[in-house]
C-alpha cells in the first residue's frame, strides 16, 4: 500500500503563532546535511517535531501571503512555481513525523498528531480557500493556452487549479466557513480512529495459557509468541498479536480449533467491545460528516466527490468493474467452500465449515492437491536474501539499478536498513528505508512513503521507505518469511520503484503522487517477478543447505497460484463494495448504526461472506477511515487489472528484459502524474484496460468457469 499519511499529515495546517520562527537548534530547522538530505533520526526527539510542524505552517503561511501580495500580474514563475517551492520546513518535518508516527509511535508522537490534526486541517483551508491566491491561479488557468507553457507545467497549473475547486475555493464565505469546520471535525475524528485501532489491535492479542492450545505452531512461532508475551509483562504465557486483516496469518497452522476460533473472535471484534477503543461511534461520524461535506461542495456523495480526479471517474465506472468480476469470484467461492467441506468431511469433522476453519483447511487442500507445504517453502525464503537476491536483483535484471547497503546513516528504529540506489551508469537515484518487523506501536499492513520527495526546482532526490509487519524470529532463530510475504516485499518495492524513478521538475506531480487507482498498479505489477523464472531461484535458496529451490517445488507454486483466489480476492472485493457503500450515503442518511449497515451492505455484494468475510470489518478499516482510500478501496482491484494487462503486454513481448523494463520505465515509472491517466496507460498498453486478463490471472472465465489448466 502505498501509504496516503503524509498527505493527511501535510494537510495540517493553521498555527495559532503566524509569526512563528523555529530555535536554530531544533533538527528541522535546516534542510539535513546528511547525503540526500535525509532526516537525521540521531538527533530528531520526539518534542522535536511538535514546534518544527507550528514554525513549518507558519512559514508556509507568510510564503503565500508573499506570493499573493506581489504587485505584478500572475505570472506561472510568481504564482504556481512559488506555491510548489512553499512549505520546505513542513514538509521536512511532516514527512519524518509521518513515518515514524506510522511505524515507531508512542505516547508523545500520538499526542502531536492528536493536537496538530485539526491545525493541520485548517492550515490547507487557508490556502486552499484564500480567494486572492485562487484569483491569481484562476487568472493564470483561463490564459493557459497562451503562455507557452511546457507540458508539465500546463499540468501543474490545470492540478493547481483544479484541486483548489475540489477544495472549496469558489464557495461563498459561510460555505467556506462550514468547510473548515468540517475538515477540522474530520481530521480530529480520523485521528481518533487511528488511534483507537492501535489500542485495539494491542488490546484485543490473544493471550494463551497452554502451549498446547498452540499445536501447529513451529517452534520459531511458539517462541515468538513467548517472547510477545514476556514484552508485555505476562512470562509464562503466549501472546497471538493481531495484524491488520480479518485472517490471521497463524490460523493456517493452528489445529486446535477452539483456539482458531478465539483468534478470529478476537480479530473480528477488536474494536467492536463497547470500551474506549471501539470505533463504530467514530466511523459513523466520519461517514456522515463526509456525504455533508461532499454535498457543501456540489456532489451527490463523498464517493462522487472522491472519484472526480480519479481514473475511473465515477463511482457507477467502479461499481460497474467490481460487478464484472462478482459473479465469477461468487461461483469460485462456492465451489472452494464445497471442497473445504467435503475436506472436512474426509477427515472425519463433523462441523460446519466457518472463517476460522478456512485457512486451516485450504492449506490441507493445497498440500493435497498440489502437495504444496507451506512449512516446506518457508526455508527457502530468508528475508534478507529475498530482498538483496529477489527484489534487488529483479530490479537490476529489468532496469539496471544497483543497490549499496549504508550502516552510517542514522534510522529511527535499530532494525531499519538503509540502501543506496544507482543507475547502471553508477550515478545515484536515491535512498531506501527497509522497515519489516511487527511491533505493538507500528500501524498495520504494510506501505511505502517518502522521507524526502523528488523535485528538480527544489534540487532533491529521493528517499524512500517500505514498512511491513512480519513475525520477527526469536534470538538466534533464521529470518524465515511465508511466500505471502515475499510477496509483499515485491509489491511495496514496486511502489519504492515508481518513487525512485520520480524524474520532475515539480514537487506535486512527482513520483507516487498519482490517483489512488493508479498508484497501486506499479506495486501490482513488481509482485509478478517474484516468481519469474530467472528471479525466483536467484533467491529461493535454502538457508541450511544451500540448494536452489527445486523444480518441482517451483511448478507446485505456479500450480497453485490462482488455488483460493475466489477467497483471496472475494475477501478484497468484498471490502471494496463495503467501503463504496458507505461512501454512497447522500448527506440526508445521517448517522448509520456500523453494525446494520455493514452486514447490509455486505449481502448486497452477491458474494459468500458468510464463509470469506471482508478482508477488513468497517470498525477496523484503517485504509479508509484513516489513511486516505476513502471510496478507493476498488482500487487495488482496478489496478489488478492495469497490472495484468501490463504483465500481458510484457509476456506477449518477451517477457523479463532490459528493454522491456526501460520502456515501462520510461512509459510508466517515471511520469509521476504528468499525464492524465487513461492516455498514459492508453500509450503504453495499445489500448484501453480489459477485465479479461485479471480473471484469466484470477484462473477464472467471465461465465465463471475455471480457465482450463
């Protein structure tokens, strides 16, 4: 995921000092001078980045208040150039709170962003709505045809002015009052969420009191589990901690049924337990506050409003894709649970298949019919092998990148990695920030972001990071990853991709910021050279003995590729068309009870989700309530189908090659949004996005038949 926080972050704004000015002391005070300009976390305290943030809106204030009080006209030089070159300390600041705030938080960290919220909120309404600069870029947009603009600068006054609309900016003075007050409730209340799900997810951890209840488990997992519990004070026992989703990766291996049955209790409910950390209040107020908001700016609903600047437009667009591919997902979901029970049944279990069973018994399938063992791959895949001889060496293979590990640069937490990345040519890209160990104070899931965003007007390269939440081993145990997970590594590395090869001149078109239903696809897409064959046994290599992953244990993987997808993707598109229903409440629905809502909104789907519940419950779904999917959850299913088309053109055109990978490169990677989406696509592929090869990918038929093996 590539993770939307720094945007929610640097939309902060408002300080109640204008005029004030940051202690020559303070870390942020100054661009770093480490290489890159990344932040030097050996001298960044955590009551560092409160007066950094306060001093950062300030100064951004007096810049633009500069920028409109200027005598001449608007030229694109005094008026949008200066805009992009505004709020250097902010966003030094805001982009290194966001990502530790994300990944290494704590009390002081939380409490920052709990009081900056709403200043923040109301920082971006005072640009936004300030009818002196919109005059200035109005003036300049209704000229643009006559200003010999080049082509990314004609894009980034179109944006300017655009987003400026979106934002507000043509609303009377009481509209754009009610606005602010809006936005300030939203951030404050989004806040909220945020942090009630980390307490929840803490809280809500299985605590086991016999080992035995854990059979299933590895050692490696039983140890970890241990050491979890020892953290928290409760030696002696075993803790399962939650990770963000429904499922838990554990619940493939755990026999015991009634402890499966108590972790996914414990994950379905975390934050529905009626105490401080339940979020159902909060979620309805987002929602409801949203479609008010959505209408004060002349839209039907917050969905309609989101979609405006996105690919696809429309919610009806979206919903219309996602309904393509529901009836296929619901005719494969039917015949997996059919086998799941009749698996059941041949081990005479004399239940009813539910959630808790499902991982458990696909995974015996799996073994059964393509004697697939998961424990069997798990040596095969060392976390820092994958990365250098996987991730790093695929990237070589297809763009010619090379990475340098550095141990001087200071981190912000002692198992982050730092890498430096060059061209073939040996001249630098940027910096990379590898984050992937689980702990109780990083947010869930897994994203990419920036420390440090690529500009050519601002001199600057980028830096990048990827946070996942794996199981780290206990002492002296191998670093040992499911498949799943390299995966994952791949995927967040394909977002790391589209930042490093960010080449614009302008900080806001720049790298992955781009639409929510085209960011995902360069992540969508890394994740196929994982199992390329001239990748995987570059990296699948068994950590005792050596061996390069066998062939056959090669064609089970690729067998078994699309087994449980109707699973794997029902659950994400489930969650789509949830997260699209709440967000198509007209302004006049009011405040929703969570619970009726969702188990509404979820038989609408047409999909099984008795037996595959959404990927992620309204109360515990960080991606659109706190990190900026709002109504954009379909996105990753859109993007699926760019990266399968892409993945098609590549294999209908030889596949892995360097050629292959300058052209995506230079058609895909490297444009940030200096294009409006379709043409670029358009461009690239030869014609318009198909459903077709994402259900082929999926190994279905539009009818819902299998494809034919």
């Amino acid at each position: 995921m590539r993770s939307l926080a720094v945007a929610t972050v640097v939309a902060l704004m408002s300080s109640s000092a204008v005029a004030q000015t940051l202690s020559p002391t303070n870390p942020f005070a100054k661009p770093s001078t480490l290489p890159y300009q990344a932040p030097p976390f050996d001298k960044i305290k955590d009551s560092d980045y409160l007066p950094a943030l306060e001093a950062g809106m300030a100064e951004q204030r007096r810049e633009v208040a500069a920028i409109v009080n200027v005598r001449s006209m608007p030229t694109f030089e005094n008026t949008i150039a200066a805009l992009e070159k505004s709020g250097r300390l902010l966003e030094r600041a805001a982009l290194a709170f966001s990502g530790v705030n994300g990944a290494n938080t704590n009390d002081v960290l939380q409490k920052t962003q709990e009081v900056l919220a709403p200043k923040f909120a109301a920082h971006q309404d005072a640009i936004n709505l300030d009818p002196k600069l919109f005059w200035r870029v109005k003036t300049l947009y209704d000229q643009r045809d006559t200003l010999q603009l080049d082509a990314e600068q004609r894009q980034v006054l179109t944006l300017t002015y655009e987003n400026m609309v979106h934002a507000g900016a043509k609303l009377n003075d009481a509209d754009k009052k009610a606005l602010s007050a809006l936005n300030a409730q939203l951030s404050t209340l989004e806040t909220a969420f945020q942090q009630k799900l980390l307490a929840a997810a803490k809280a809500g951890a299985l605590v086991v009191d016999d080992k035995a209840k854990l059979a299933g488990l590895s050692d490696a997992e039983i140890a970890a589990a241990a050491d979890a519990a020892k953290e928290r004070g409760l030696a002696g026992k075993y803790v399962l901690t939650l990770q963000n989703t429904t499922q838990q990766p554990v619940l493939a291996t755990l026999t015991d049924r009634a402890t499966r049955e108590a972790l996914f209790t414990a994950s379905w409910t975390r934050a529905t337990k009626g105490d401080a950390n339940d979020t159902r209040a909060t979620i309805s107020q987002i929602a409801a506050l949203r479609a008010q908001k959505a209408k004060l700016l002349g839209f039907a609903t917050w969905g309609d409003y989101v979609l405006s600047d996105q690919m696809a437009k429309t919610p009806k667009t979206a919903l219309a894709f996602m309904r393509q591919l529901g009836a296929p997902v619901a005719a494969e979901q039917k015949r997996e649970a059919g086998e799941l029970q009749a698996q059941i049944k041949a081990e005479g279990g004399n239940f009813a298949l539910k959630p808790w069973d499902w991982d458990l018994y696909s995974e015996k399938l799996r073994k059964a019919k393509y004697d697939l063992n998961q424990d069997e791959l798990k040596p095969y895949f060392e976390i820092n092998k994958v990365l250098t001889d996987g991730v790093f060496y695929a990237a070589n293979q297809l763009y010619g990148i090379t990475f340098k590990r550095r141990t001087d640069l200071p981190v912000y937490q002692p198992d982050v990695m730092v890498y430096e990345v060059f061209e073939q040519d040996g001249r630098t890209i940027g910096l990379m920030y590898f984050d992937y160990w689980k702990r109780d104070n990083k947010n869930g899931g897994a994203w990419m972001s920036n420390f440090v965003n690529q500009a050519k007007l601002l001199g600057t390269k980028p830096v990048i990071y990827n946070v996942g939440n794996f199981t780290k081993p206990a002492a002296g145990q191998p670093a040992l990853i499911t498949f799943d997970d390299v995966t994952t590594m791949f995927h967040e590395f394909g977002h790391a991709l589209h930042g490093l090869f960010a080449n614009q001149t302008y900080p806001s078109v720049s790298g992955t910021n781009t639409a929510r239903d085209f960011v995902e696809f360069p992540s969508q897409f890394n994740e196929h050279w994982a199992l390329d064959p001239k990748v995987l046994p570059h990296y699948a290599v068994n950590y005792r003995t050596g061996a390069v992953i066998p062939p056959e244990l090669v064609g089970k993987i690729k067998r078994a590729a699309t087994f449980n997808t109707g699973y794997s993707f029902g659950e994400a598109l489930a969650a789509a068309e949830m997260d699209m229903s709440w967000h198509s409440l007209p302004a006049s629905a009011g405040q929703q009870d969570a619970d009726a809502f969702e188990a509404k909104a979820l038989a609408e789907t047409g999909l099984d989700t008795a037996d595959v519940p959404p990927r992620y419950r309204s109360s515990y779904f960080l991606h659109i309530w706190g990190n900026g999917y709002s109504a954009g959850y379909y996105a990753y299913q859109w993007t699926k189908m760019l990266d399968a088309n892409a993945y098609d053109w590549f294999e209908r055109n030889g596949g892995m090659t360097r050629a292959n990978g300058q052209r995506f490169r230079d058609m895909i990677l490297s444009k940030g949004h200096t294009e409006d989406y379709a043409p670029m696509f358009r461009a690239f592929y030869g014609k318009d996005p198909e459903v077709a090869p994402l259900l082929h990918n999926l190994g279905l038929n539009a009818d819902g038949s299998r494809v034919a093996p």
